[in-house]
C-alpha cells in the first residue's frame, strides 16, 4: 500500500520531468558564436550534413554539432553559396563592392580550397550535376560548359539567353535541381513572366505569365526537389508605393497556387520556398514566418522569435525538421520544428 501511495506521487514529478525537457527541445538554443560581424548568410548542404556560415565563409559540421570544419581563404564577405555535384562542391561569390563584378570560385566542400575561378561574374548558378555555368554579364546572360572533362562536346561554348523582342534583358535566373531546365524572369511594360530554357540547347521552351504590374525581378528559387518555384518581383507603382511581391508555383503544370504583397520599407525581407510548398519569410527583426498556400498565402505563423537578438538570416534544415537562424551580434540559434 505504502509503495503504491509513494507511486502516485512520484508519478506526477516523473511526467513533469519529461514534459518540461520536451518542453525545452522547442524552445531556440545557441548553437555558434562569433566574436565579431552578424551571420548574413546561412545555407545547408542537401544532405544536412554540412551549414555554410558567412561572412567569413565557415562550414560547419553538423554531425560533429556544428562544430567549425574549414574556414574559406578568400574574400571575407559572400554574396552567395551554392552546393553542387552531390554536395562535393561550392559555387562562391565573393562581395566586391557595388562597382565591382564579384569573382565566381569552385571550392571544394570538404576542405574549403578554391579549385576553380570563373573570374568577374554579376551573377552565376550552376547545375546540380555541374556540367553548366550560367553567368549575367552587362548584356545579357549566358549558359557555358562547366564540366572540364567534355572539352570535345558540339555544344558552342557559350550560349546566350535572348528575350523575346520587347522584353527587357533577363538579369534574374536559377537552374532547375534536375539540371535541365534555366528560369530567368523577365518584364515588358506593364507584364511580367518567367522564361524556361533548355539548358543544352538556349531555347525558350514555354513562358508564364505572373503579374500586370510595374515590376522588377528581384529573386527567382526552386525548392530543392524541385516540384516548387518562387518568384520574388519589386512592384514600383508610382514615386511613393513600392512593395515586394512573391508567386509561387507548382512547376510541373505551372499552375500559380498563390501570391502575395508586401509593402517595401527599409528593412529587406527575405523568402525561401521547401519541399512541401511552405514558405519561409524573415525581415531584420526578432522573428521567422512560415506560410503554407493551400491555406492562406497572406496568413504566415510565427515559428521563431527571439526579443533579445535581431535575426539577419534564417533557413530550414533539407528535411524541413529544424530551423536555424544567425542574428546580429554573431549568434546561430537551432530551433526544432517537428
């Protein structure tokens, strides 16, 4: 009897227990500092093994509980990362000022050496499967072997990307994750589309049309399994209404599932689409938003918030399982999701 009273009231202290570690797991927790300059830029490799960190380019290993693995020899400040050829290699572009096209170097993954530079780019991407350069030059952009092994291929070296006759010169692209297909997004007027290419051949191969306003394309991303596009326009209505504007589509019958406006202030937004369709959206402030179009594009649910710090990046783990964010004092937080 006296074991069985002892019982029922441990028992209570013992679920107590459990709940408030489960309860912990949700909450943010610091994973990385730096003494010094805010995290600007945060990106996984596809395999989840791997978080790049700039500026001052750093991997870290997450198996190891993103412990510092290499640290990039280049230019301190990166504008953009792009893991490639079965997360064996790095697409880098260093920051040179606004004067100044940024160098395009290849880096290998798992030491941070730099193998390869492209030399002076606007823009670049490449394919998954690394057989493709694409580049923005002044005029226009261009597609290119990048596999040096198929020096003998019948492909020109360098293809250029034409508009259509009255569209503007596409200078906002990315590469589908089947290494197929380039989407650049173009403007005419008062109309804005996204043009899908044939990566062999340079040819236009369907269009679709997003927005009647006056726009400018500003981002353009594939999820990573590629069955999601996000398009990202800066809508310039008039000397004093400027917003941002995002469509995201099912790419594979480029059906639009949904839009929205934000109004344009100082503060930058920043948009990242996942597997599932869900969007990931931050500004320069406390908190993360995650927005799911078959609800409601316009309705985004808050799943991080950290009144003490200012986030300056935030991405979701491949598996969509965790979220990390960099803030301004040089923090990383990591905050489970589900």
């Amino acid at each position: 009897m006296k074991k069985s009273r002892l019982l029922l009231l441990v028992l209570p202290l013992i679920v107590g227990v459990f709940y408030m570690r489960s309860l912990a797991s949700w909450r943010p927790k610091k994973v990385f500092a730096r003494t010094t300059n805010s995290i600007r830029h945060l990106q996984f490799s596809d395999n989840g093994q791997l978080l790049l960190v700039s500026p001052r380019l750093t991997a870290l290993d997450l198996a190891g509980g993103f412990v510092p693995k290499w640290s990039y020899m280049g230019d301190p400040y990166i504008v953009k990362t792009q893991f490639f050829s079965d997360d064996s290699h790095i697409l880098v572009a260093e920051e040179h000022g606004k004067t100044r096209a940024p160098p395009i170097n290849i880096i290998d993954a798992s030491t941070g050496h730099i193998l390869h530079s492209y030399g002076m780019q606007e823009a670049a991407a490449i394919s998954a499967d690394g057989k493709w350069l694409a580049s923005y030059k002044r005029d226009g952009i261009y597609l290119e072997r990048a596999d040096a092994e198929v020096k003998g291929h019948k492909t020109p070296d360098k293809i250029k990307i034409r508009a259509a006759p009255g569209e503007s010169i596409p200078t906002v692209f990315a590469i589908s994750p089947d290494s197929r297909t380039l989407v650049v997004q173009v403007t005419e007027f008062y109309q804005s589309r996204l043009g899908f290419y044939d990566i062999s051949s340079g040819k236009r191969t369907r269009t679709w049309s997003d927005s009647n306003s006056r726009v400018f394309g500003q981002s353009i991303q594939w999820s990573r399994n590629g069955r999601y596009l996000l398009a990202v326009w800066f809508v310039h209505n008039g000397p004093t209404t400027r917003q941002l504007s995002w469509s995201l589509w099912r790419a594979s019958d480029g059906q639009k599932l949904a839009s929205t406006t934000f109004p344009f202030d100082e503060q930058v937004r920043h948009f990242e689409v996942e597997d599932d369709g869900r969007v990931l959206s931050y500004e320069e402030n406390s908190q993360v938003l995650l927005s799911h179009p078959t609800t409601n594009a316009s309705i985004s649910k808050p799943i991080l918030n950290i009144p003490s710090e200012t986030i300056t990046s935030a991405t979701l783990s491949p598996d969509g399982s965790y979220l990390v964010a960099g803030t301004q004092s040089g923090r990383i937080y990591s905050q489970r999701i589900k």
